[in-house]
C-alpha cells in the first residue's frame, strides 16, 4: 500500500462539466492500494498513468498486433474510415488510445499507400463531446482535416437484418471501407453481460438514435447483443468491414493492443481476458457493506473508474451480472424480463451510504442517484451546473451543496458514520480510496480469488462456450 494517493490522469475543460478543479486524491488521509497487491494474478499493465509508463510502449504493441492483420482489400485510391468511440478516451486519461488510433492510421498508410484515412468520433448522447475529442487529442492536425463528428441524430443509412431495417449513421460508413477501433474496460456489465461485447458499438455509437433506442426499449438486459450481432452480420455492414483493433485494458491499466480480421475471434479473446481479470475484483467490489463513494472526474459517473472498476458497476454490485443465469435487474431496467419469483433488488447498491461530487459531466439521466442515496456537492458552481441540466431538472432537488470538497466529505462522514472511503476518479492499477477500506478489501481479497477460480470462473466460461 502506498503512502498517499496517487493523482490520477488529468482532467480538460468540457461544456459539460465545471471548471477542472483540486482532484479528490489530494485530500489528507487517503492512500492507493495496487490492485495487484489484491490479485496477483491480473495482467501487469504495460501502461498506467498512475505508475508512470511511457506512452511510446502503446504504439509498439498497436504495431505489433496489425502486423498481423490482412489489409490487401485496401487499395491507395480508396477511402477508409477508421470509427471509434469517445468512452475509449476515457481510459487512462485518453491518450493510449488516440496513441492507438494514430498508430492504426500510420500504418495501413505504411502499408496499403492509401492515404484518404479519415476519423470518426462517435459520441454517447450529445452534440459537443467529438468536438472536444477532437481539439484535446489534436486529430484534426493529425488526419490533416480529414475528420467528423458522429452523434445519434446525423443523417442516418438504412440497413437491412434479420431483424428488420435498422438505421446506422451514414457519415460513419461514407467510405469503401472502414475499421473498428475499439476497447475493453468493463463499464456497463449490467446491459451487455460480456456478450458480444466488441459489437456493442455497431448499434451504441455508430447507429442513430431510432436504432439505439430500439435496443435500449425494445430489449433488455439478456437480450441486448441481438441488435449489434444483426447489424454486424448485415451485408452492408459486411462488404465494409477490414478489420478490429482494440486497446486491452485489465484493472492494472493497458496490457496490450489485440487486432484481428475476424472480430468474433478478438472479442473471444477479450472476453475472456474480461473475465478472467476484472472477475476477481468486481466480486470484490460487491463485498463492500458500507463506503462513502466519492466521484471526481470527467463524463457521467456510471463510468468513472476506481482501479479500472466503474462506479456504474458498483451501484450494480447486487448481482453478478457475469452470470447469465441472474435474472437481469440493472439501474433503471429492473422490471424488465422479470418472471415470476425473481428476486427484487433496489436500483442502487445500499452499501453506498453517501455520495460526494467533486466533478462530473451533465447530460445524462442520474438524478436515481441523489433520489437514492445522500448526495453532496463539493462546491457551488458544481451544484449551479446541474440547477441548469435538462435531463435532470430534479438534481439538486434531493442534493445538498456543500462550500468545498473538505466541508462536503466532514458531511458525509457524519451522515454515512463509516470512514470507508473509494474515489472514483479515473484511477487504473491503483484504487485511492480510505486505509479502513484499503484494509477491508485486502482481508476479503483472498476468499473472493478462491471463490472465483473454483466456483464462479468455470461458470462464466461455459455459459459463453468459452473453454480456456
């Protein structure tokens, strides 16, 4: 265990949230614990902000993993696009995986001669986040120009599946070919369930609206991956597609770059990693009784990472979303596919006893979050962005403001009465977070590996059809 917390990657002005301000991990008292200390056995990263790697070992792994890739279908006079999303910009302060966008454009240039290589930044939900994308990684210098925006409401392209007609974004696949740039940190668990993970893009990022909303509403937790899977197996989608390169991430940070023509045989791989990685320390994170959860960093808080593990996945830790015999109950879609006799669950985990925000995004649907749980804002002009948020016109109805981040969390110690403390603030290979809970996680650490190699592991495995 460290003596102090380690500051985790920076944070870059953004519309949708305050002014960047004092990070959390600097309050006195808190500490990092390794998450390698916890689990031996999670990949050595070879690349983690808080342990001060050096970011050119990104580009030789993205190298070494497209050397092995087919790009022959790339002839010089053609165009291609490459897609990614923005929540790969959330891993590790963002720069490992423009590191491997930049290096995917290098070389299919280097070996293919084609040189109208274009980039498309796929936002969540709103209209300014590829724009930001954008300006703080400097694509535009870097693809000379040759760069857009992709939000769920440009003009979209029909395309047909065995599901019907379904609506990708027309600006998205506006070239003879494009390749898939993607990631595999967990987020999200709750909806996607390590099925098809790699496809989750085709109907999340690359798709308008109508479509998103078809698999948000139309679908649910168990059944989510049929809209991707349709999409990807299309013909349209098919006579486009070159290949998929994807940034490996385990709680320790960036082990690596894995690239392959056949997708369903990357997203084999990293599930498996997924699950063999982020299994112990999830499992961990659901053993937690008690916590003042504090959140501090850029986008929405279910993606904000705590020693690669979201926040969205601890407000879901009352079931083991891994398992795909549990009944789906996830925030917000637990009357879904409900039958009979499944078990009720409340939408947000009541080991969270009180919540501090020093900084977070607007424009996403949270207010179950103050609703739920205490809610402290750290300082007034934090509070006075989400009086003004649309899509949560509640917000501060339910939360208090608090003068700064020292007045908000002397609060909630008094209300939670537990000095079990973890930061959600970005943070991979290390959790900051209070020595009370750095010790408890460390007692419980040892029955949760055991638990996961002899029980839950070989589950997870064969309810995929994953062998190894």
């Amino acid at each position: 265990m460290q003596a102090k917390a380690v500051l985790p990657p920076n944070i870059t002005e953004s519309v949708y949230g305050p002014k960047p301000r004092t990070r959390a991990a600097s309050l006195p008292g808190l500490v990092s614990l390794p998450v390698r200390e916890l689990f031996s056995d999670i990949p050595k990263q070879i690349y983690s902000h808080s342990l001060g790697n050096s970011l050119p070992v990104v580009r030789k792994a993205a190298e070494k993993a497209l050397a092995k890739v087919d790009m022959s279908m790339i002839r010089h006079q053609d165009t291609i696009n490459i897609l990614c999303d923005e929540h790969g910009f959330l891993i590790e302060g963002g720069e490992p995986y423009a590191e491997m966008i930049r290096t995917i454009k290098d070389i299919v240039q280097e070996k293919t001669g084609c040189k109208n290589i274009r980039l498309r930044v796929a936002a969540g939900s709103g209209m300014k986040e590829s724009d930001e994308m954008l300006r703080d990684f400097k694509f535009t210098q870097y693809f000379s120009g040759q760069t857009a925006r992709l939000t769920p409401y440009d003009k979209g392209v029909a395309i047909e599946t065995e599901l019907g007609t379904l609506y990708g974004l027309d600006r998205a696949y506006d070239a003879d070919w494009f390749i898939h740039a993607h990631y595999s940190d967990l987020r999200e668990l709750y909806w996607h369930r390590l099925i098809d993970r790699q496809l989750k893009p085709y109907c999340m990022a690359y798709a308008r609206l109508e479509t998103r909303g078809v698999t948000h509403f139309n679908f649910g937790p168990r059944s989510f991956s049929i809209v991707p899977r349709a999409i990807f197996n299309s013909s349209f989608i098919q006579k486009r597609y070159t290949f998929t390169c994807v940034l490996e991430t385990t709680p320790s940070g960036v082990i690596g770059v894995d690239a392959d023509n056949d997708c369903d045989q990357v997203n084999r791989r990293q599930t498996i990693i997924a699950l063999k990685s982020f299994g112990k320390l999830i499992r961990l994170f659901a053993q937690i009784d008690e916590c003042i959860a504090v959140v501090d960093g850029p986008r929405w808080p279910m993606y904000l990472h705590a020693g690669g593990i979201t926040f969205g996945n601890l407000i879901n830790a009352g079931l083991d979303y891994f398992d795909l015999d549990v009944y789906p109950a996830g925030t917000g879609f637990g009357l879904y596919e409900r039958i009979p006799g499944a078990p009720r669950i409340k939408a947000i985990n009541p080991a969270i006893k009180a919540l501090v925000i020093n900084q977070m995004w607007m424009k996403m649907m949270n207010t179950e979050l103050p609703m739920s749980i205490p809610t402290i804002m750290a300082a007034r002009d934090v509070a006075d962005m989400w009086m003004t948020d649309s899509l949560n016109p509640k917000f501060m109805d339910y939360a208090v403001t608090a003068e700064n981040l020292e007045a908000a969390m002397r609060f909630a110690y008094k209300i939670a009465k537990t000095d079990k403390i973890i930061l959600f603030d970005g943070s991979f290979g290390n959790i900051n977070l209070s020595p009370s809970m750095a010790k408890f996680l460390l007692e419980k650490a040892p029955e949760v590996s055991r638990n996961v190699d002899e029980e839950l592991m070989p589950k997870w495995l064969q309810q995929r059809g994953l062998n190894s």
